[in-house]
C-alpha cells in the first residue's frame, strides 16, 4: 500500500510541475495523470504484505474434474518426467501464487501412469468453462483462487506461454490434445483478490 501510494504522490506533483512549467489547463493534467493513479489504486486495492510460506509444496483443486482434489502438485523443471509421473508439474521458474506477477505453470498428463496420482489427471481439461475456477493452496493452508478466462489450444513448443501475463496474476493448465496428442491444451485463469471464496 505505501509503495502505490507513493505512486500518487508522485504523479500529483509531476502534474503541479506541469502546471507550472508549461501552464497545462487542470483539465488537461487530469487526461495525463488520472490513468497511473488509478492504475496504484487499483494495485493498492487488492496488495497484500509480503509473505512466504514454510515451503514451495503446492496443492491443485478443480472442481469441475473429476480427479483434480487437493492434488499434491509437484515443482521441478520442464523436463521433469518423475514429477509428472507422481501427478502433476509446476515449472519452476514460473514462479508461485503468493508471488505477483507471475503465471504458475502446472503440466499433468491425459493419461498418465496407473496406480499413481497421475492416471488420468487432466483427463477432463477440456471440459472446463470460462468462469470455472481453479483453486491452488500453499503448505500453510492459505487458498489462492483463479477464474478461467481462456482457452487455447498451441503447438507442443510453444515456450512463451509460461510467461508472466502483464499486470495479471495467473495460473494455467497444460495438457495435451485428444486423440493423438500432437498439441497442446492450455486453460488460464486469473486470480480473484478480495475474497476467501467465490461461487
């Protein structure tokens, strides 16, 4: 919240030096200043304090799949076939939900390996809707809730993906197509702030 603030305060003053350096009308510093303070509001708005929990552990809800429920997720590289095998893969370098500004990147298998926690475990990817949400939870309990937004389905080397989406918090789930797996299906969500749950 101070940092944002700080933002503000800034662009209050940058806006008085305009006035009266170039005699900008007030109307005409609102057009120019308006747009970074509300963006710091809106920042400031849903901020939270710095945090981490004991560990990186990270659990995976979907409600609407059928075995996606408190699923211990698995955190390596992008060729870690091991942690795909016990479930499913959080890339790494893709950073973590209690972190801003980054997209958590989870990879599970259409089919997998029975007897583990990855048969089958994105089975249904394709089922979700827009509006669904995906639920990640961190080893201290604290939930981090994501509304789907989108949909898409990619080439299997398509790397930027995993990049971080601009000025959004996300997650998104990878898995491949149906029949043949030749491509790659993607499910992204925002991340909701401002409540324990939603509907």
């Amino acid at each position: 919240m101070v940092k944002h603030a700080g933002v503000i305060l800034v662009a209050i003053v940058v806006s008085l030096a305009v006035v009266w350096a170039f005699g900008a009308s007030p109307v005409e510093v609102a057009q120019a200043t308006l747009p970074t303070i509300a963006r710091a509001i809106d920042l400031a708005s849903h901020s939270e304090p710095a945090y981490h929990p004991d560990n990186n552990h990270l659990w995976l809800t979907v409600p609407q799949m059928k075995r996606v429920d408190h699923l211990r997720v698995w955190t390596g590289d992008t060729h870690d076939e091991e942690a795909l095998r016990r479930s499913a893969l959080h890339v790494n370098f893709t950073g973590f939900p209690w972190q801003h500004n980054r997209n958590v990147y989870i990879a599970g298998h259409r089919l997998g390996f029975k007897n583990t926690d990855s048969w089958k475990v994105f089975e249904d990817i394709d089922e979700l809707e827009i509006d669904d949400r995906i639920i990640l939870e961190d080893s201290e309990g604290k939930r981090y809730y994501y509304r789907i937004y989108k949909q898409q389905h990619i080439p299997p080397h398509q790397s930027e993906v995993m990049l971080p989406k601009r000025g959004k918090d996300t997650v998104t789930l990878q898995s491949c197509t149906l029949p043949d797996y030749t491509r790659r299906i993607l499910v992204v969500g925002e991340r909701v702030y401002g409540l324990n749950r939603f509907i």
